[in-house]
C-alpha cells in the first residue's frame, strides 16, 4: 500500500468505528482487525501503518467526529506530510475549501463537570497515553521474582506486590509462563481492587460483576483455600473464566445471573460472604488510553443508565455481605458521579455502614474512597471503596 492508501484505508476504517459507536458495535481494534481479514494483500507494515492513523486520530478527537475523513482531516491538520497525500492515486480525495474538520480534544465538554475534582487538566494529557502492559504473577503458584527473571525488560510495579510492567505491544500470550497459568494480563490498578479486598484463606467472596473472572483470579492466588463465586450476567464473558481458572489451578465455582433476579439467585449466599466485590459497570472512562472510543460511545443517557445499574448493583451485594463482612465497590471511572457520589448515596441510606481504608497504596482519597489515576499512579483510573456491615 503507498501512504495514500493507508490515509485511505484509516478514513474507511474509522467511518466503520464511528458507526460503531453510535449502534455500540464492536471496539475499534477488532475492526480494524476485520478490515485487514478482508484484505490479504495488505502486508504487516501497512497493518501498523494504518492502525497507528486510525489510534492516533481517535486519541485526538474527544467528541465523535462526523465521518471518518473529518477525522483524518483533522489529523493531517496536525501533520503537515498527511496534506500532500490528500488527491494523490489510491489516497483521499482532494481537499476542498471550507472542509469539515474534527476538532482536538481530550475530555468531551459535557463530561467536563462530571470528572472528580482530583482529575486536573494537567492530568487530561496521561488519560490518553499509550498504556504499558501489566502482568500479575499468579502467587499462589510462583513469586514474582522468579517470573522477573523470564521477562528481559521487565520491571516491578510499584503499587501491587504482584505486577510486573512490560514495554506497550508485549506478548505474553505465546511465552510458557503464560501457558502455565504463572501468569495474566491485568493492569496495576485492576490488581490492586482485588489487594483491598484483603481475602483470606477460609473465607467466602462473591465477584458479583466477574466478566471474564480477572479479579476473581487474583482472589483465588492471593487466597488459594477460599471459596470463591464468580457471577455475572453476561454468558459470553462469563465462560471466558473457566479456561483460565484451568490454566492457574484456581477453585472458583461460577453462576450466570438473570437480571432482575439476581436475590432470588444468590439466595444462598444472602448475608453470609465475607467479601463482596462490585466491580460494577461503568463508563470505562479510567481505560481511555486502551479504548479511546470509548469516548465516542458514552452519552448522558447512557450514564444515567449506568448509574442507576451501580446503584442496584450495591443493593444487592449489600444484601449479601454478612454483618461484619467487607463490601468493595469499585469502577474503571474518574466521573464523581460513579465514584465518590455513589458511596455518598449509598451511604446517605446506611448510615450505620463504617467506611475502612482501601488498604491500598497509591491513589487519593475521593470522599469515602480512593481514586487512582494514570497521572498520578501510573495505572487506569479506578475509584475503589471498602465498607463494612455493621454486626
């Protein structure tokens, strides 16, 4: 492909992400991916080529732009050498006077006032950095200093005595430790929501938002004896976690939950888990430096919907919790409205409820919890609270 078509190609590419968003479709990567299935002749450099225009035109647009070649257009404003391919064999049509131009951003201006006052606009620019790749090391199986050793150009992560930090575009996938189940992909701040849940050996945890079970793994290595239930109400996602259980030898049993019965469901476990997570739907704006159309996808009504979702979700595990047992709500978001807000309402009902400490390094106290930010702690944000019932 000459440089023309690869301009081309990202402008086509990004038309198919922009209707994605709006119908909430497929995310950008396995786009991009599908449109080289389709393309065979296409080799490896132009693959790179054109989903680094694809990636760094999103980064660049905060608010979803009109059409693949606003984006693109937008882009080449910024890079003079994008211009002269505009017109050229194979390449975009030529520019026209007055042409439509997405605009630079990072924040959408109506999410603006809903960021946690931590998030300073001096902050906004890390929110869309290239994240590095985090691994936790199974520590029911191994230590970290052994999997160190395995990794040239490893390093040690800071906050959680689990991780270790990788170079962006790292595999892991194919490297034995990884088959041997010594190891898993999971950013810093994702470790560190299981690390406030201080589990212990004995005790009974309840994932209730498991997905695909990333933290109901780091649970079972961090507490390899106790009794661990995964749930969720996503089939597809749920059914990712028993493979991987397999491969790290850990004991969690799993439960596909059916909205709005989920109480009916967990009626076994009704006030007798020690631990309930919340790991509850979110924004997902904690993770827009590896999924920056997520920008382009949340909407105020979509928030508003995935408010109410958080908030019932907290009734329910409150529902769970033993007295004396621990709640730990947490969200991939630096919008106070998911965060801090969300415990300040739950709260505001349960007055009894204690606020502890997350019991986790980093991060800055955000009302009754804490918020990690990648600025500031080098992770994806996370806002993470711990509560106990009162006995």
């Amino acid at each position: 492909m000459t440089p023309a078509a690869r301009l081309q190609a990202a402008s086509e590419i990004l038309d198919e992400v922009i209707e994605a968003a709006v119908q909430d479709g497929p995310p950008a990567d396995v786009i991009v991916s599908r449109y080289f299935k389709r393309r065979r002749y296409a080799g490896s450099k132009d693959r790179r080529a054109v989903r680094e225009l694809v990636f760094s035109a999103i980064r660049r647009s905060a608010e979803r732009p009109a059409s693949g070649r606003s984006a693109i257009v937008g882009l080449a404003a910024d890079d003079p050498s994008l211009l002269e391919l505009f017109g050229e064999v194979r390449g975009p049509e030529l520019l026209r006077d007055s042409e439509q131009r997405a605009p630079a951003s990072l924040v959408p201006e109506w999410l603006m006032a809903e960021l946690s006052p931590l998030v300073t606009r001096d902050e906004w620019p890390a929110l869309l950095e290239r994240a590095l790749v985090d691994i936790r090391v199974n520590a029911a199986r191994t230590s970290r200093e052994v999997v160190l050793d395995q990794f040239p150009g490893a390093e040690a992560t800071e906050l959680s005595p689990w991780g270790l930090r990788l170079p962006p575009d790292s595999r892991i996938d194919d490297h034995p430790a990884f088959a041997e189940g010594l190891i898993e992909v999971q950013d810093e701040g994702s470790q560190l929501i299981a690390l406030a849940c201080e589990p212990r050996n004995g005790e009974k945890l309840l994932d209730l938002c498991a997905g695909a079970g990333g933290k109901s793994l780091a649970l079972a290595a961090a507490a390899s004896e106790a009794i661990i239930l995964a749930t969720d109400s996503n089939r597809a996602r749920l059914s990712k976690l028993r493979p991987r259980a397999d491969r790290a030898r850990a004991k969690i049993e799993t439960r596909l939950l059916n909205p709005p019965r989920e109480i009916e469901e967990l009626e076994d476990w009704r006030g007798v888990a020690d631990v309930v997570l919340v790991d509850a739907p979110c924004s997902g704006s904690g993770t827009w430096r590896r999924n920056p159309e997520g920008r382009w996808r949340l909407t105020p009504e979509r928030l508003d919907r995935l408010a109410a979702v958080q908030e019932r979700l907290l009734d329910i595990g409150a529902e769970l919790v033993r007295p004396g047992g621990r709640l730990i709500y947490a969200v991939c978001s630096l919008l106070s409205r998911e965060g801090s807000g969300r415990i300040a309402d739950f709260l505001s009902s349960r007055s009894s409820w204690q606020i502890q400490d997350a019991g986790i390094g980093g991060g800055r106290t955000d009302g009754a919890g804490r918020l990690l930010t990648p600025a500031h702690d080098r992770t994806d944000g996370f806002f993470v609270a711990r509560l106990a019932r009162p006995c």
